[in-house]
C-alpha cells in the first residue's frame, strides 16, 4: 500500500478524536481534530494571506503545512485545556513530550516526507519563525471562537487566549506581518464574544 493511501487512512481517525481539553470548559461533547484543523487552518490562510497583501514577507504554504499538522501528535490521545496547562505547567511539559512522541510514530506514514514532516512539527512545537507563529495565533483564535459558538465563553477565555497571542505578535521578526496582524487581533478582541453567536449570524447575513 502506497505511505499517502496509508496516511489518508489513518488520517480519517482525526474525525472520531474528541478534543478532550474542552470537557473542563463544561462542553459534553466537544468537536473533533479534523474539524479543529480544518478550521484553524482557515485562520492561518487567511491571516498569512493578509500579511502578505500588505507587503510582509510570509511564506503562505509553510503557514499552512503547520496549521494541517500543529495538533496531529494529539491523534491518539494528550489534549489538555489552557486553562489547566496555565494552572499545572508540569502537566503541560508532559503532554507536550507525549505529542513530540507521536510525531516520531507519525512521520513514518509521510514517506519520502518524513524529514518535512519531523522539521514543521518540531517548529510549530516551539513556534520558532514567524509562519509557525502566524498557526499558533490562528489556533488560540478557533479555541476562542469554537467555546463561543457552543455558548461557553467567558472574558477569561478571551483573555488567556489573547495573552497568548501577543507574546506570538511581540516575537514576530517580519514588521508588516506584527503591525497587520496587531491591527486585525485588536479588532478581533472587541468583536468576539459580542451578543450571541446565533444573533451575530443572523445580523452579519441580513448585512447589518
């Protein structure tokens, strides 16, 4: 069996991975990992395409590779909320090893991109370059939005997300990306969270 046909198969598992660090936010039956990265990714296309609009030097593809792949060491199990990595960094410590592990296991379905494979998940771990920021900050974004959608938002899920985030915009090494990506994130903050998810649809479809 060709690695890519493998990897599809194993791959589809990420439909049935429940993001378990969401049960402490008091959400019963949390979204998956293959809804997680899909959307996440959309994030990151669309933040990295805006930097780059505005002149940044941002290589869109590797903002995408990190965004499909920055939660896969989580495949078979080692999710944690944020709010309990903050309150226990030494569980936070671990889990991240559990994932580092998993990506050794994983990287032999990529073939002859294992070495790919290996390099975007040890960078999107430690967020090293300014694409591997740009998928940290699209992921703290859909954790945010998904506990609005699900009406278990609180300002203080807004506000550990957005502290995460500014330590990933005050590393940014690219000065257009930090400044765009700073304008757009202000204004995310205000916006997110305001009235309820189903009025904000309805108002953003009738163009209000």
């Amino acid at each position: 069996m060709n690695h890519i046909t493998k990897l599809i198969n194993l791959l589809q598992v990420t439909r049935l991975m429940p993001q378990y660090g969401y049960v402490l936010g008091g959400i019963k039956d949390p979204s998956n990992l293959a809804e997680h990265h899909y959307l996440v990714t959309m994030i990151g296309w669309q933040l990295a395409r805006m930097a780059k609009t505005a002149g940044a030097n941002i290589d869109i593809e590797k903002v995408l590779g990190f965004t499909l792949i920055h939660d896969l060491g989580e495949l078979f199990g080692g999710d944690i909320s944020m709010p309990y990595a903050k309150a226990n960094p030494e569980a936070r410590k671990y889990a991240k090893l559990f994932e580092s592990e998993n990506h050794k296991f994983l990287s032999k379905f990529f073939g002859g991109d294992q070495e790919h494979f290996n390099k975007l998940s040890a960078e999107i771990l430690n967020a090293n370059s300014d694409e591997s920021r740009i998928a940290k900050i699209a992921d703290y974004m859909e954790v945010t939005h998904y506990k609005y959608f699900v009406g278990k938002y609180s300002d203080k899920d807004l506000n550990l997300a957005m502290a995460k985030i500014q330590k990933m915009l005050e590393d940014m090494k690219d000065k257009i990306a930090k400044e765009e990506l700073q304008k757009f994130i202000l204004e995310w903050s205000k916006e997110v969270g305001v009235g309820q998810f189903d009025q904000q649809i309805r108002l953003m479809i009738e163009g209000e």
